[in-house]
C-alpha cells in the first residue's frame, strides 16, 4: 500500500473507531456488553505449561540484567496450572539478580470521608493477582505517587521508589516517574495473557513529557489524594488525564501503527498472548506523534469536535 493510502486506511479507521465510542457513551448498556465481549475468555484453551510461557518469553527477548514491567491478565494465565508466586518466580529468574521486575499497582480506589486515600505498604493493586503477588513480596518497592503507580522488586528497585512531583510536575506519567524511568533504562515492556494495546500504560507518557506542547487542550484535572507513607498522613495535590477523553481514543488505528513501525514483538501462545515492547524507542517514536497528532487521541480532530460536542 503506498502512503497516501495508508494514510487513507488510518483515517478512515480512526474515524470509525471514535465515532463508535461516542455512540457507546450514549447507551451504557451496549458499551457494557461490549466490554465484556471484548474480555471474554476463549471458548476452548490448550493445555499449557508454565515451562511453555518461559520459553515464549525467551523466545522474544533475553531479560537478564533488564528492567522488565510486566502487564498482565490471570484470565488467561490461569490455565497455565501455576500460582501467581510460580509465575513471578519464573519471571525473577528470567531477568537473575542483576535485573528488576517490575508490575504496575494502580490502587484501589479508597476513601475515607469522602476524600481518596492511597496508603502506599496496604492498598491493593487493582491490576491483576500478578500484580499484586509482586507487591507483596519481600523486598519489593512500591512508587508513591497515588495514581498509576508501580511495584519494583531486584537491583535497581530503589529507583521506582522515589517522590517525583516536583521533576514531573505532579504527573503520573512524566519526567522522574517509573514509566520513563523503564524508557531512560532501556526497559522492556511485557505483555502476558492481555493484548498490548489494552495495557500499554506507556503511550501517557508523551502527553505528561510534553508539558506546554501538548497538542490536546484541557488535558488535565486536578485531584487531591491523601498519601500514607511510613505512618505519616499528606495531602497530595496531582493532575491526572480527564476521563471524558477516553471517548476519542483511537485505539485499534494506534495498534496498527505501532505493529507497522515494529515497535511490538509477539511470541503468543494459543489462547494466551505474549507481547514484548522495548520503552526508550516507543517513547521517541510516540513523543513526536503525539506532538504532531494527538494520536492515540484523534489529534487535531479532536479539539474541534471535543469544543463542538461537550
């Protein structure tokens, strides 16, 4: 397909993406059915090992000495007969003493007295059983920013652990956070039993890094979220992308350009997927997308429909 017609095929399939979310917006009960079709399990899974994902995920990359943050869905892993602790222990060995797993723990949403509270060594991820087995394992670290955070557990985990307001100007995403932190330490990105392009946490990155550049206008709220670390109660004052927006992702077009520029390798089992992204040259790549389009976000289009709509 030349260029201008794949330019073409983009456009159209953004198009028809977006229009279909803003649809869903206006029936709740479809786009609940809709979820749950898009989450269904398949009908019928091979019997697999755990033996089996350690040598799809050799197959893909060598982890060992490598930051790894590792996105997945027990769903699919479950059938492999292995507990959460198996699995993570599988991935420790994977990436040795030299290396550091990492697993993104978005907290549950808790309040008290009507006001959210993130308490850093005892709210819960809400990301998963694998997630969760990795924040409570010994030694493991968790960031204390109260949106997106993550949990680090090896060599360098010490470095996701620390306060980042201030380099990145009280955004999950930014300068000084876990996600750019895997980018700047040449990390990888692991996708298992998830398609990638529902758990690629990285693509906020460029949005957050281009502060004043950010091509999307009213980008940001703000929201205040009570912090517990060590004991000790704070009040902390962040920004956090407006939910509103998720209506003009385009995301299958984003998928499609991502596999097109062979940002993703894919190893996948049958019925279990397994992707593999190298950080640093997606966040290049998508840095200067994201400033010339908007994309995932419907770019340009997006302000004026966003302004004509809402």
């Amino acid at each position: 397909m030349s260029g201008l017609g794949r330019q073409v095929a983009y456009s159209t399939l953004t198009a028809a993406e977006v229009t279909a979310r803003w649809a869903l917006t206006r029936m709740p009960q479809l786009r609940t059915q809709v979820s749950r079709w898009v989450r269904r399990a398949p009908a019928e899974r091979p019997a697999l090992t755990l033996g089996d994902l350690e040598r799809a995920i050799g197959r893909l990359a060598h982890l060992e000495g490598r930051h790894v943050l590792v996105h997945s869905a027990w769903d699919a892993l479950a059938h492999l007969g292995a507990k959460p602790t198996e699995v993570l222990a599988m991935l420790q060995r994977l990436v040795g003493p030299r290396g550091t797993l990492l697993a993104p723990t978005h907290p549950l949403p808790i309040k008290k007295n009507g006001q959210l509270v993130y308490d850093v060594a005892r709210t819960p991820a809400a990301t998963g059983l694998l997630s969760e087995a990795l924040r409570r394992a010994p030694g493991a670290v968790r960031s204390p920013f109260p949106l997106s955070s993550v949990a680090a557990l090896g060599a360098d985990a010490a470095l996701y652990g620390e306060d980042f307001r201030e380099a990145s100007g009280g955004t999950p995403y930014g300068r000084g956070s876990p996600y750019w932190l895997l980018g700047e330490h040449d990390g990888l990105d692991l996708f298992l039993g998830i398609d990638f392009i529902r758990a690629n946490t990285l693509e906020h990155c460029a949005f957050d890094l281009l502060e004043r550049e950010n091509p999307l206008p009213d980008y940001y709220e703000t929201l205040d979220v009570t912090v517990v670390r060590g004991g000790v109660s704070e009040t902390w004052t962040v920004k956090q992308q407006r939910r509103e927006l998720e209506r003009y992702l385009a995301t299958t077009t984003f998928k499609r350009l991502m596999l097109d520029e062979g940002l993703v390798r894919d190893e996948s089992l049958p019925g279990l997927p397994v992707a593999l992204l190298d950080a640093r040259p997606f966040l290049a790549w998508h840095l200067e997308l994201a400033r010339r389009t908007g994309l995932p976000y419907w770019g340009k289009a997006w302000q004026l429909i966003g302004r004509r709509w809402t």
